[in-house]
C-alpha cells in the first residue's frame, strides 16, 4: 500500500490505495502501472504523466489535486482541480516561483488575490479559496465547465445577433461590477467570456490582468509591475491607448474590448484578421472593421461606440452599454431566440 509520501496516497481513496497493494506488482514498469490506473478511472492522464516523469509531488498544491490543464492565465498555468475533502471541483491558477522571484511574484499576485476577492456578481467568475504551499502560490476560482465564446466562434460562423448581443450585454454587466470595484479587467476578449447554466450564463473571466484603479496615476508599486511599451493584453481586442501605455487603460479600454468581441460574435472574425501584432495594434488605432452587412444597422452603431478610437466617444460606463445592448437581446435572454447545442463543445478553463 502506497505510504502517506507516496503522491498517490493523496490522488486515490482508500479504497483504491487498498487495491493498489495488490495491483501494482502485476506490472513490470511504474508507466504501465500508471496506464492501468488511468483505464480504471482513477488517474487522469495528466496525473499519470505527471507520476512517471517524478513530478508527483506537485499534483497537490494546499488542499487541491490537480486533474488537468486547461490553459494559462495572467500568472500563471491554469489546471482542473478537485479539493481533496470536498471533493468540489476549482479552477485552480498556479504560480511557482523560485527564491528570486519569490518576492516580486507574491507581490503581484497577492494583489490579483485581492482584486478577485473582491468580486461579486452572476456574470464574473468568483474566487473561493487562494494560499500559498510547496513553492506555489495558488488561486481556486469557481469552475465553469461550459465553453468560452471563442470556441464557440472557432468554426467561422456568426452567432444569431441576438444571441450575440445579449451574451455581449451579460460581459457588460459583469465588467459594470468590476468597474465598480475599482478594477479595470485589460483583457476583454471572447475566450474570456465562458458560457455557464447550459449556455444561459455568461461569465467574465480571467481578471488576472486587473489592477487597482486608485494605482493608475500614482507613483506606487504598480509602476513596476507594468511598463509602457510593453503590450498587456491580447492584440485582436486591445483599445488603442491601452497598445500605447498600458497604465492609461481605464474603464472604457474594457468597452473597447467588448465591442471587438461582440464584432467577432456577429461576424466570425476578429476586427482586423491578418498581420502582425504590431499590424493590428496600428489597425486599432486608425482603421475601422470591415462592414458587417447582415448585422442590423442600430446593433452595428453599438460595437462602432464601443470600439470607438476615443475613450470619451465610448459609452459612460459599460452599464450604459449593456442597456443599449438590451434592447437587441431580448431582455438579455439570448437562448430564447437561439438555444446553443454545447453538447460537443470542449470544456473551457476557467479561471481568473
């Protein structure tokens, strides 16, 4: 029977680490063992490739086991993980640091801890749990198994522009709160709006990017956290004074990323396909999207003020956006024009 510093002895139930006494010596090497396990349903595949590469030890951070890997975030790698006692399943950021970044990498992400502890709303994800353990610090978010809008426009086609601007309305709510937190979120985008509730649910995402507003014009340490001239953020969605000094990103840069996520919805295609990061970054700045002739013209007049070159020429606040979106969508109940079949949809991530 595996002992208590065996990594399975924390993977598998008692039940199974009884078994295992009897089932390991039926196989000549740890790999095949392993193999054996995943058939059975009590490894994932990651835990097994984890186990035979020595890298057991890191399958628990804190309370979690890690299942799998679902993507990077801001700070880090992003793993399905299941909590040992409860068994509740968490997306879980991790960040492993080594002894000379230790500090400036806790500095940071105790502050993106902070920023989502402070998140409270049906369309943001919510963090339930964060710590620090083995040389990782660790963030669990709530997980939501459903896709993001961006698998969910991976095939090219268009969402219905119902379905579309109400999804489009639910992220503007969800970042209305973050805003009203006191955050900016920097990375709006459609892989960073994941479906939740069957489809129904639309969730913000990935708010590892956000940062205190009151540290925007300050002289504090965010200064050197962020520097201009580097791009923070994704280059098919970024406002054009976010791309030139990410410390001038406020409120109305997330607008601007909205309404380039709400465009590819409706279009199936980023604003400005093609080129270089530095090719769209210079296409944001100064160039408009191609027409969308099949979206209705006063739904098209809300992604043009959304993505307008101007902060001050974009809505006031993204509440005021999502109640121009309103009245697109139905009352913001875009399943009721067009129910999505997510039934071979891949998982989404997801995390902050």
């Amino acid at each position: 029977m595996p002992t208590a510093t065996d990594p399975l002895h924390a993977i598998l139930t008692p039940d199974q680490l009884r078994a295992v006494a009897d089932l390991r010596p039926r196989f000549p090497t740890a790999p095949a063992f392993h193999a054996e396990l995943v058939r059975r349903g009590w490894l994932t595949p990651l835990q097994a490739r984890w186990l035979d590469r020595g890298r057991g030890d890191r399958l628990v951070v804190g309370p979690y086991v890690l299942l799998d890997r679902l993507g990077k975030g801001g700070m880090g790698q992003v793993f399905l993980a299941k909590h040992r006692e409860t068994g509740r399943k968490v997306a879980l950021k991790v960040a492993r640091t080594s002894r000379e970044e230790a500090g400036r990498l806790k500095e940071r992400f105790a502050r993106e801890v902070r920023a989502v502890a402070r998140l409270d709303h049906p369309n943001v994800v919510r963090a339930v749990g964060a710590g620090a353990a083995h040389g990782a610090l660790y963030l669990a978010m709530e997980y939501i198994a459903g896709p993001d809008l961006g698998r969910v426009v991976r095939s090219g086609r268009p969402l219905d522009p119902a379905v579309a601007a109400g999804y489009a309305r639910q992220a503007a709510l969800g970042l209305q709160h973050v805003h009203d937190r006191g955050l900016v979120h920097r990375d709006v985008k459609s892989s960073n709006l994941a479906l939740a509730d069957g489809g129904r649910v639309v969730k913000v995402l990935d708010v590892g990017l956000a940062r205190l507003n009151e540290d925007r014009t300050g002289s504090g340490s965010d200064t050197n956290l962020t520097r201009a001239g580097r791009l923070l953020g994704s280059a098919d969605y970024v406002a054009p004074e976010q791309a030139i000094d990410p410390r001038r990103a406020g409120p109305a840069a997330d607008q601007y990323g909205l309404g380039c996520t709400l465009y590819h919805l409706l279009t199936g295609s980023v604003p400005f396909p093609g080129g270089s990061p530095l090719d769209k970054v210079l296409r944001h700045r100064s160039a408009d999207p191609a027409p969308a002739p099949r979206v209705p013209e006063g739904l098209m007049a809300v992604v043009r003020r959304l993505m307008a070159k101007r902060p001050r020429d974009r809505f006031p606040t993204a509440g005021d956006a999502a109640d121009a979106l309103a009245r697109f969508g139905s009352g913001g109940c875009p399943w009721e024009h067009a129910p999505l079949d997510l039934s071979g949809s891949s998982d989404s991530r997801r995390a902050g």
